[in-house]
C-alpha cells in the first residue's frame, strides 16, 4: 500500500490592500475649476450687461424723448418707443436754428464748442509731449518730484483759480474771447498731460533710443520717428480726455463768454435750455443729445485708431 506523497507548507498570502488613488480628489478639484471658470464667465456677463443696461437706457430714453412732440410726452412720459404717428424731428430744428429766427442757435454753440476743444487737444499735446519726455528721460535737480508737482496742480480746485483768472485775463483783454478760453484750459489739462504720458514714455525702453542713437538719428528724429508712434494709444487717449474736458466744461466758459451770447460754447447753451421757463423737455433733450453726440462718435473713431496704434509697432516677422 503506497503512501501519499508528502505536501510542502505554503506560506500564508497577506492580504494586499489597495492603495488609495487621487483619482476621486482629481476630480474634486477639476469640477470646482470648471465651477469657478462658469460663474466668473458668467458673472462677467452680468456685470458687462448691468453696465451697458445703466449707460445705454438713459441715453436711450433721451433720445427717445428728444424725437417726440410735447403732447405726446405729456400723455405718457414713461413710454420707451415712439410710434411713426408721433416721430418727429422739429425738435432737432428747433434748437438747431439760429436765434435771429426763433431757435436755440446751438448750431454756432457747436462750432465754438469744436474750435476750443480742438485748439485745447493740439495745443496741450504740442507742450505735453515734450515736458512728458524732458520729465521721463533727461536727468535734473528735483526730477523726482516734478511729476507730483504736475498732478497738485491739477487737483487745485476749479473756483480757486476762476476769479484770479479772470481778473488777469480781464486785464489783458481777452476774457470775452475763445482765445482767452482755450489758453485756460491748456493751463488746466497740460499737468495732467504731462503726467499721464510721462508714465508711458518711462515704460519705453531706452536701447530703442540707443540704437537710434548710433545709426546716427538726433534726440528729435527719435522722438518724433520711434517714440511718438510707439505712444500714439497713450497721445490718443490723453487728447480724448483734454477734449472731454474742454467741450464739457462750463464755469469758465460761464465766466469768460456769458457777456457776449454769439460766442457761447455748447454747455452754456445747454444751461440755457435748462433754465428756460418756455422751453420744452423735447427741446431740452434734443440738446443733450447734440451735445452728447459728437463725444460718443469720436470715441467710436478713437478706439478703431487705438487698436491700430497697438498693432502697428508689432514686429513683423
């Protein structure tokens, strides 16, 4: 009788455990990225919507006041449409038309207006400019401070320097005059130029300079052939903030101009239709419009003219 075979001892096996993976934590931290990545996106939609909705439905509503006859607005002055029956633009005639034939004489009031922004804009930029440059490159006793001193001139108020103004222009006989208004409001924006394009022309690095230096260019060729063309978005949003300034502004045009209607500037004449008993909220509107108009346009033209000047220092491989 042939016994079994003798069997060896298996060690026992340990149990393995499985290790934990990430896989579930990956995931945690995905989902919340994609949460945040949606509500930021979506909240930024809500802010850019709330924005254009308290920007656009006023100016709206003015406008559509503005189109409107009197009768109409009377009946109902919350309506936002206006229909084709009650669509009219004698409004826009009436404030248009010359004062020798019954109207608002705002046409006048727009060229004035225009002439003394436009002269404000060049003449500002024209010593601007320079002063921004002398400040942001050449090296000089106190050139640390200077731009502060710029910027605590601009923050003077506006009815501090009104009657010392006046009263020396007065003198030099030019206080009823466009001239003598354009000189206050050159006096009034080139600080403020100047520091704001003397912070751009600090970020322009010197070697361009350097290299145009060498290849035998004056300070003046580079700065009119590299610097300026680098610094056209700054130039041109320097000159729509000085332009904003001086087509808005009213107590000096008030105090130079209120003597002599003919050459009133816009806001004046704005102010006008305000204070008139017989005027109409049509014909109030019509001229908030005209004065509101030109500025939007030109904001329109400037932002295609700002992603020019970006794209056009661009190197072109």
């Amino acid at each position: 009788m042939s016994s079994a075979p003798p069997t060896t001892p298996v060690a026992p096996t340990r149990p393995t455990l499985a290790r934990p993976t990430a896989q579930p934590q990956r995931r945690r931290t995905l989902s919340r990225a994609q949460f945040e990545e949606r509500f930021f996106g979506i909240l930024r939609w809500v802010v850019i919507a709330f924005l254009a909705a308290i920007t656009i439905v006023p100016f709206y509503y003015m406008l559509m006041l503005s189109v409107k006859p009197i009768d109409a607005l009377l009946l109902n002055p919350g309506n936002l449409w206006v229909t084709a029956k009650d669509f009219t633009l004698a409004t826009y005639e009436s404030v248009l038309k010359p004062t020798s034939e019954g109207g608002q004489g705002f046409l006048g009031m727009l060229l004035n207006s225009a002439l003394v922004a436009i002269a404000t804009v060049l003449l500002t930029l024209a010593a601007a400019v320079p002063g921004a440059y002398a400040v942001s490159r050449l090296k000089f006793f106190g050139s640390r401070h200077v731009s502060a001193l710029f910027l605590a001139v601009y923050l003077f108020p506006a009815t501090l320097l009104a009657v010392p103004l006046f009263v020396m222009f007065a003198k030099m006989g030019l206080s009823g005059s466009l001239v003598g208004l354009a000189i206050v409001y050159i006096a009034q924006t080139v600080p403020v130029s100047i520091y704001m394009l003397k912070n751009y022309f600090a970020t322009i690095p010197f070697t361009i300079e350097e290299a145009a230096a060498i290849d035998g260019a004056s300070r003046l060729q580079t700065v009119r052939s590299i610097i300026l063309p680098l610094a056209l978005p700054t130039l041109m949003a320097t000159g729509l903030y000085v332009f904003m300034i001086a087509w808005n502004e009213f107590l000096f045009a008030l105090l130079f101009l209120a003597a002599d209607p003919g050459k009133w500037t816009v806001s004046l004449g704005l102010q006008q239709l305000a204070n008139g008993i017989e005027v109409s909220k049509t014909v109030l509107m019509a001229g908030s419009v005209i004065l509101t108009i030109p500025v939007v346009l030109l904001f329109f033209a400037a932002e295609r003219l700002l992603t020019e000047g970006l794209t056009s220092g661009a190197d072109k491989g």
